[in-house]
C-alpha cells in the first residue's frame, strides 16, 4: 500500500469518526416549572446518575433517590438512601430484584430499576430543601421554582450538532 493510499484511508476513518461522534445522540434531562416553562437542563452520559436529595418531612433525616436514563429515555428509580424509617420510605425491596442494606448508619434500596414515566417533585415549603446533584453540580431546587411548586423532569435525546454549546457542559 502506498503511502498516498494510507493517508486517503486515514483520511477517511478520521472523518467517519467525527461524523459518528457529532450525530451520537446527546440525553439532555429537563426541568420545568408547572407552566412548562423551561427552568434548568442538563446532560448525561450513557449510564451516569442523577441524584435528588431532600429530608424527610416527618423523620427530618436525609434521603437521596439515584435516577438514571435508560437506552428508551426513560427515568429509572435505581437506589433510595436514607437513615430512618419513616412515611412514605420504603421498609423492605422492592421487587425480586432489588435488596435492602444498613451501612454505616443507612439503609440502602439497590436496583429498584422502577421507570418511572412521569417524574415530577413538589418541593418543601419549609424542611425538604430539595436538591439535584450530578457530577460536582449541587442545584437547590428554590433556585429552579418556589417553594411548593413542582418540578417535572423530562428526557430527550438530541443530536449533538442540533445542540447549542452551552447544552454540552
């Protein structure tokens, strides 16, 4: 093969890959206020968590819900963290699948793995102080709407060169 011949198929293969690498898909997560107005986004990669923190209304101890996107854009409950029974916490696995544990002072839920087609949190009024957390960011939820409103998580995957470049933090 000539040297000529290397360099076209070199050519080649690298722009093959920057066209399957711009119009890879991109999971942008949502937030809206009830309105539907826009409030905050932000992507995962293929697998990556997001985390939704709060305390307990009653039992005034954190809880945290790991969330990820599944390959159908769904929202899928993977684990509950939390350090004290109470209502509305789960008290046992949920499903054949996901077990319970205590470590270090906390009850884990693991591979809950429920869709859940429709996520939306009301936000405490005046304990939860709800939070998202992924990667380094910590987001409160007061930042994104008031106190007692809701906030709905919707999922869309997008194409990477349809995306403005702040969509790709």
């Amino acid at each position: 093969m000539t040297l000529k011949n290397r360099i076209f198929y070199f050519v080649i293969v690298a722009v093959a890959v920057f066209f399957a690498y711009v119009c890879r898909p991109v999971v942008v997560v949502f937030l809206y206020d009830e309105t539907g107005a826009e409030k905050y986004r932000f992507t995962l990669a293929p697998g990556e968590c997001f985390t939704v923190s709060f305390l307990h209304s009653w039992a005034r101890s954190p809880v945290s819900e790991i969330f990820l996107v599944d390959k159908e854009n769904n929202i899928v409950l993977k684990e509950t963290v939390y350090e004290d029974f109470g209502a509305g916490l789960p008290h046992e696995p949920e499903g054949p699948l996901s077990s319970m544990a205590i470590e270090g002072g906390k009850i884990y839920i693991r591979d809950i793995n429920r869709i859940i087609p429709d996520l939306q949190i009301r936000t405490g009024k005046f304990v939860a102080g709800h939070m998202l957390l992924y990667r380094d960011e910590r987001i409160a939820f007061s930042d994104v709407v008031a106190p007692g409103n809701v906030v709905i998580f919707k999922v869309k995957s997008l194409k990477r060169y349809l995306l403005p470049r702040e969509y790709l933090r």
